[in-house]
C-alpha cells in the first residue's frame, strides 16, 4: 500500500497458506512471519512452527531453516531496537502459552549500510548518482565487507547499474555507482534505502533512519497556454476554450498528463460545460465558456500536474459578449371597443439571436396616439416564450382609432426589440342607450304641462353620463321651452313646458330627439299626449246675488218650494173630497213636480299612453 498515492499493489504471495501467526519488521529490514494456522477455529489445530522472510526490495519470500522452537497460533512479535532481536510471545497450541522465545538473525560480524546521493535534487526523468558504504560495527577484529548493495526508492523511479563493494579496513563502497532515475515527483522526497546482502563472516544490514538518503524530486516544468474562439459572442452562445500544455524542463521531455482547472473573470458572469476541468490527452483538452449577460471576460487555465510534472497556468485573451437580439409583436381583443370599456392585449417577446435562447424578462412599456389607461405588463411564462397580457381602456374618442404601441426595453441578457409593436384599436363612440319621454296627460290647450326626457348610458365599462340638448316637437301645434340634460350616473333627465296651441280636443304627439354627444349615440321617440279644450263657464243670468248665489238659482228655488206647496194643497183638497162623497171618482194621476235639470253628464278623455321610445 502507497499511502502518498493511496494505491494498493499486488505482490509476492506468501509460500505456504496461513493465519492467526505473529509478524515483525526484522532488524534487517526484512519482514519476518512466525507460526499460525490454516484453520480459523480458535486453539484449532494443526500448529505451525514455520519462519517466513520477506525482502521487499526484489520482491522475495524465504523459508527460514530456523523454525520456532514451539510451534503455535494465535501469537505476537515485536523487534527490539535495543539489540536487534525479534521475539515471539504466546499463543496457543491446544492450551494458552506463556512462553517467550528470541530469535536472531546475525550470522556474522554486525554490519551497517550507509546511502549517498548526488545530486541530492533533481527533475523527474533526471538522474542521481547514488553509492553505498558498508562498514564492520564489531568492536573486535572488524574486516572488511564483501559483497553487494541492492538499491531500493520508497517512490518510482528505475536504477541502472550494480554496486559491488570494494574497500579496506572495516568499511567498503561500491566500485561504481548506482543511478536512480524518478519517473514520478510524489511524494516529491524519495528515500534510497540500500540492502548488504551480507557475507560469510559479515550479518546483511538495511539502511534505516538517517542512514538511508533522502533524494528531493521536482516535477518537470510546464507551461499552459489558453485559448478560446470565437472571441465574440452573444450571450447564452458558447466559445471554446482550448489549453494546451507543454513539458518545458531540460532532460528527456514528456507529455503532460491530468487535469486542467477553468476560472472566467471579468464584467459577464457565465459558465463551464461539461464542467470546469478537463482531461488533457496528448497535452490539451477544451471546455465550453458560455456567457449568461454581456461584457468582457477572461479564462484561465490552471495545470495541476501529475506525477511527473509541475503546476502551471495560462490565461486566454478576452471575449466579448452582447446581449441576445428579441422581437416584440403585440394583439389585442377584441380589436374594437367602446369609450371607457376595454380591451385585452397579449404581448410576446421572443429571443431571435442563433445558439442557446433564453427567456426574455421586465416589464412592457406601452403607449396610445389616443387617450385611455393600461395595467402594467410583466413578462412572464414558461419555457422560451415570454408573454404578458395588459388591459386598455379607452377614455376619449380621439380620431376613433388608437394606434397602441409596445416597446421592450431588454434585460441583461437581451437587447432592446426594435421596432416597436404596434396594434390598430378601432375605438366607438356610440355608447349604447336608452331613451324616453313622458308628459302630463291631459293637457289643456293654453295651459302649460310638463315633458321629461329621460336616457340611460346601458353599454359595458365604466358608465358615462350623457349631456347635451334635447329636441321637443308636436305633430299639432304648440310651444316647448329649452330640455337640457343633467345627472350623475349613467342616468341624465331633462324636463320642458309645453303649451299646447290651437282649438278643439285632439291626440297629439309628442316627440323628442336626442343627437347624442361625444361618447353616446342618437336616439329619438314620442309620447301620445290627449289634449283637451278649455271648460266653458256657466251663465250667471240676470239679478244681483244673494248670499252668495246667483239669481237664477234662487229663480229654481223658489219654484221648486212654489211647486211643493201646490202639491201638499191637492193632497188636503182631495182628502176633504173623499170624506164628503160616498164614492171616490176616477182620478187622473197628477203630474210630477218640476225639478232642476239633471247635471249634466262627466266627459270622459281616452287614457294617456306613451309613444314608442
């Protein structure tokens, strides 16, 4: 397992199957497993006493000839960095042991292994020269080492070359040195370990610690360059930015390999597609920079390495991004309308420029040749398509036709739509009534009598008074004075006199006729109107009145009591007669008393009616 790279790597198996044992790192650098088992029950036999070894510079496995002295399972090992020893502690082989065995592994005198490299930093694909020095640590009689030195990184990187050591006294270095090449830069320090493979008299050592060499490794030097195309775009249109970057060390060159990281700055905002980095093949890649509102930017592009080479970055010349072209059409409905009601008017603004549309937003502003009011018009809808819809109402009537325009001022992203939209609203001024006229009926000729006139505003929207003046005539002959309108509401009234003319009783009609005014239309009508002669007084005879009454009616009285005293004088003679005779002759019946003459009869009128409105 690498932990700088975080990668796992297969190797060397181990030579014979095995679980529950106890392993240690050796004192000389080898890793070393003792015992175990091959079954996974607990204190299950069988019980191993086997001693493996493992050397991980060549990737090998060895089977010690020393075994265990107790074979076991489920055991410990440590090393102890006081003498170099390896211990085995515990475990199990049918019962719990206790027991603590030492192991070693000199077979010689104790040696030690020293690295050196030069140079001691260098660029990946750069070589260092790197040697070995071994040396007889035996406090007594120490001879010189004999044998090799086999060089391991902790890293990635090739050796050429074999260190053979030659020397005198108690130390030897190797007849020629070693060269580690890196192929990468991580961790970008490289421990060179160098393993004695021992002799016969000298025990193997590994360089641990400071004895080992501590190579730095830079990564190649690069550089990123950054461009786009096409420099000059609309927005929600995209421009390609390219990054190409280039190995510029000394030594063997390579190509770049990773990722590049991508930045915009600048007056527009926008955004990366597929995403802000890419991967570079062949040492470039591209990503997509759309602007989402105008103005300049820049991108950058940012290197950042790989295991061979070192972090740059570039930045691209500026693009230039306006704002999308839009269209604006207006309709209204219905498309005529009377004064004060209104009308319905959609506007829709669409995004004309070539790429990626987007939705326009804001408000409409909107503008009659005429006179009349609009609702406010925010844009609005879904997908791609922006509409709003705005109500006009007329209030003047103009030259009967409203030219209604729409003007969209644009947004971040879109332009102003020129031209303008324009809409022909055909506007009436007959608002619809309704008319009417009633007299006093009878009249009398002579006598002046009362004529209103009433009309009502009846058409939708908000209601307009009527005003102006309206014209009274008879079919006979007569007089009207002035009817002028007047009200509040949608209803106006108006009131003349009239004095019928001429002689005699007659039906006449009455008719009016109304012109209309700015906002209403004309109407006409009549009413029948009965109309009487005047009543004939009656005489007063001859004589001066007494009590207050004429003559002549006390003429009637006094006959009228003349005329009962007569009667009762008949009645008191006849009575006398019929005492006196023995028979009553036959009588002629008398003649009633005079009385005054009936009154005479009520005149009767037909019943007024009115005309048709």
């Amino acid at each position: 397992y690498n932990i700088t790279s975080n990668t796992w790597t297969a190797k060397a198996s181990l030579p014979g199957a095995v679980m529950v044992y106890g392993a240690t790192l050796g004192p000389d650098g080898l890793i070393y497993v003792f015992g175990g088992s091959n079954v996974y029950y607990n204190n299950g036999a069988p019980y191993y006493n086997t001693v493996y070894s493992y050397y991980p510079p060549t990737n090998t496995w060895y089977t010690n000839n020393q075994t265990l002295p107790t074979a076991r399972r489920e055991l410990s090992a440590a090393t102890s960095t006081y003498n170099h020893r390896m211990y085995v502690v515990g475990g199990t082989n049918g019962v719990y042991l206790t027991t603590n065995e030492e192991a070693t592994v000199q077979t010689g005198d104790p040696t030690t292994t020293v690295v050196s490299c030069s140079p001691a930093t260098v660029l990946v694909n750069n070589s260092t020269s790197c040697t070995a020095t071994v040396t007889d640590t035996n406090s007594t009689g120490p001879t010189t080492p004999t044998g090799t030195v086999t060089f391991s990184s902790s890293s990635t990187g090739t050796f050429s070359g074999t260190c053979t050591l030659t020397g005198s006294g108690a130390s030897a270095t190797c007849v020629a040195n070693v060269t580690y090449t890196p192929t990468v830069v991580a961790p970008g320090t490289h421990i060179i370990s160098g393993s004695y493979s021992g002799d016969t008299t000298h025990s193997y050592s590994t360089s641990t610690g400071s004895q080992s060499f501590s190579l730095t490794v830079t990564g190649r030097s690069t550089s990123t360059a950054v461009s786009c195309s096409p420099s000059s775009v609309v927005t929600n249109s995209g421009s390609t930015c390219t990054a190409t970057v280039t190995d510029t060390a000394s030594g063997t060159a390579s190509t770049p390999t990773g990722t590049v990281r991508f930045t915009s700055a600048g007056t527009a905002t926008g955004s990366f597609s597929p995403s802000t980095s890419c991967t570079l093949s062949l040492g470039s890649c591209s990503v997509t920079f759309t602007p989402t509102s105008a103005g300049t930017d820049t991108v950058t592009g940012s290197y950042q390495g790989d295991n061979v080479h070192s972090t740059s970055s570039g930045t691209s010349g500026n693009i230039v991004s306006t704002i999308r072209a839009s269209a604006v059409a207006i309709s209204c409905h219905p498309s005529t309308t009377l004064i004060n009601n209104s009308t319905s008017c959609t506007v829709t603004v669409t995004d004309t420029s070539p790429g990626t549309a987007s939705r326009p937003t804001g408000t409409i502003g909107l503008t009659t040749s005429g006179t009349g009011t609009f609702t406010t018009c925010t844009l609005g809808g879904s997908g791609l398509v922006a509409t709003c819809t705005a109500t006009y109402t007329a209030t003047a009537l103009g030259t009967g036709s409203h030219l209604l325009t729409a003007h969209y001022g644009g947004d971040s992203a879109h332009s102003a739509a020129s031209p303008d939209a324009v809409f022909n609203l055909t506007v009436s001024a007959a608002r619809w009534i309704t008319a009417s006229v009633t007299c006093n009926s009878p009249a009398t000729i002579g006598t002046a009598t009362t004529c209103t006139v009433t009309v009502t505003d009846n058409a939708p929207g908000t209601f307009i008074t009527p005003t102006g003046q309206v014209q009274l005539s008879t079919d006979y002959t007569g007089s009207f004075s002035a009817c002028i309108l007047s009200g509040t509401t949608a209803v106006s009234t108006c009131t003349a006199t009239y004095t019928p003319g001429g002689s005699g009783a007659r039906n006449e009609i009455i008719t009016f006729n109304y012109p209309g005014d700015s906002n209403h239309a004309a109407s006409s009508g009549n009413f029948l109107l009965v109309t009487e002669a005047p009543s004939t007084p009656p005489s007063t005879g001859a004589g001066t009145p007494f009590l207050g009454l004429p003559t002549n009616y006390w003429i009637i009285v006094v006959l009228g009591i003349a005329g009962v005293g007569a009667f009762i004088a008949y009645l008191v003679l006849f009575k006398k007669r019929k005492n006196n005779s023995p028979s009553l002759p036959a009588t002629v019946p008398p003649s009633p008393p005079a009385s005054s003459p009936p009154p005479p009869a009520p005149s009767t009128t037909p019943a007024p009616g009115p005309g048709p409105a």
